[in-house]
C-alpha cells in the first residue's frame, strides 16, 4: 500500500498545475531511463509511472522518452526477469559513478543522464524535468524505421544527427525496445503478479560519435531476436557524452512493417 500510495502522491507531483500549450513537434526531447525488475516487489508502482509518462507525457514543455531498462541483481532471488541483461546492470553502475551515488537500486529514475530520483520524491523529479526542459538540445531525425523486405529479422533505418551547434564531443547509442511486454511472475518478491512494462530495451548499444560541431549519419541494419514481434517495437536514439554524462539529444519512432 505504500508503494502505491507513493506512486499516486508522486505522479501528482509531476502533473501539478501543468497545462500543456506547446505544440508536440515544439516540445523538447528529454530521456527517461527507469532501472527496473521484475523481482523487485517495490518496482511495478515504477513502471505504471513510466507508462503513464509515455501515455499521458505530462510535462510541460517535453516530450517524453522512456526506456525501461532492467538489470540482473535480483535474478538470485528467486525469479529470473526475462528483460534482464548484465550491460544494463553496468550502465546503472556507471551513472552509481557519475553521479556521485553510493549504491545501486531500483527502481531508480534518471532524467538525461544528469539528474536521478526514487518513487516519492516529486522535489528532485521537478529539478530533474526543469532543467532537462530548459536544456538545448540536438535536433535527431530517424528516417523511415522499417523490418527489411528481404529479412524480417532485421530493422532497418537512416539516423542524422545535426551537431553543428555542440561544443562537446558526444556518443551515439540506440536503443531497440519493446513496444510494451507482459508477465505473469510465479516466484520471487513479486509471486503472482502480472506484471506490465512499456519501451522495454532488448538492445542497447553504441554506434558511433558525434564530433564537436559536425553532422552525424548512418544506416542502421539491427538484428531482431528469434521469434520477436515487428509490430511491437520502437527504435530510441540519444545521444550522450562520456561518463556516462549530459544527454544531448534523444527520439523516439515506432518501426513500421
């Protein structure tokens, strides 16, 4: 009950006194990465929030774009999270590192690569959005994301990337996700839950960087997973500098079959 009763209390936090007057293609892309898993009982109040985050995109000025991530710690503990992956894992070690935490946990939210907060904490989450907001950030365009004709195991996609304006050198990552998964979880923390999640990242990788001052571009040819859904995907691109640090950049596009 508390876990839910922070969740509601929260999710007003964000919300309050927001009326949305900007135009969706004015509205600055700000990243969203929740560190979840499925045998964490305090996370399922977490990834209802990051839905309604990409459903309702309740903050001013934003757009909104998540990406669920879940790392591999609690798998011992009773229940092997199908999304889980040891990268993921690293990646919340290295923000553990740039920004300045003492430990790991979940669920854990981090706006931009800059700013991170917990369940029930609306003070840093609207620091975390208003300074995400403000930010300028990389125009990203993702041109035409379609599964390939010729091998439905294979997303294809040209990414450009205007740099022009940026002083710093930044890195080029895209993310495959899946559109929105469910699970009926049988051991663990969480027994006996079904359990939903939104923008779940099955890949997660670097492809490149972005040079101080230039234009980045690229076709993507990204392998799919056996038995995986082409109508349940989207393709994120960020792109963020070294640390891992400020992001830059981000957008989102469902793929097309």
């Amino acid at each position: 009950m508390l876990c839910i009763l922070s969740s509601i209390v929260f999710t007003v936090a964000i919300m309050q006194g927001q009326t949305d007057q900007v135009a969706p293609k004015d509205r600055n892309p700000v990243l969203v990465e929740l560190f979840t898993s499925e045998g964490c009982s305090s996370c399922p109040p977490a990834d209802a929030l990051l839905q309604r985050m990409d459903t309702s995109q309740p903050v001013a000025g934003a757009q909104l774009i998540v990406l669920s991530e879940h790392v591999d710690y609690w798998d011992h503990d009773g229940w092997k999270d199908p999304y889980s992956s040891s990268s993921i894992t690293d990646r919340q070690n290295d923000y553990v590192q740039a920004l300045g935490l003492k430990t790991a946990f979940t669920p854990q939210f981090v706006v931009d690569g800059t700013h991170q907060f917990s369940m029930g904490n609306g003070a840093e989450a609207r620091e975390a959005f208003q300074s995400a907001v403000s930010a300028r950030k990389v125009p990203i365009t993702i041109e035409s994301p379609v599964i390939d004709s010729h091998d439905p195991q294979t997303v294809k996609a040209h990414i450009l990337i205007d740099g022009k304006g940026e002083s710093h050198n930044a890195e080029v990552y895209v993310a495959l996700a899946l559109d929105h998964t469910e699970s009926q979880v049988l051991r663990g923390e969480n027994t006996g839950k079904h359990l939903t999640h939104v923008a779940v990242a099955e890949q997660l990788k670097k492809i490149g960087k972005l040079e101080k001052g230039k234009e980045f571009q690229q076709d993507l040819n990204l392998k799919l997973k056996p038995n995986a859904d082409s109508r349940n995907l989207r393709l994120i691109v960020f792109v963020q500098e070294s640390g891992p640090g400020r992001v830059v950049g981000s957008a989102m596009q469902r793929i097309a079959d």
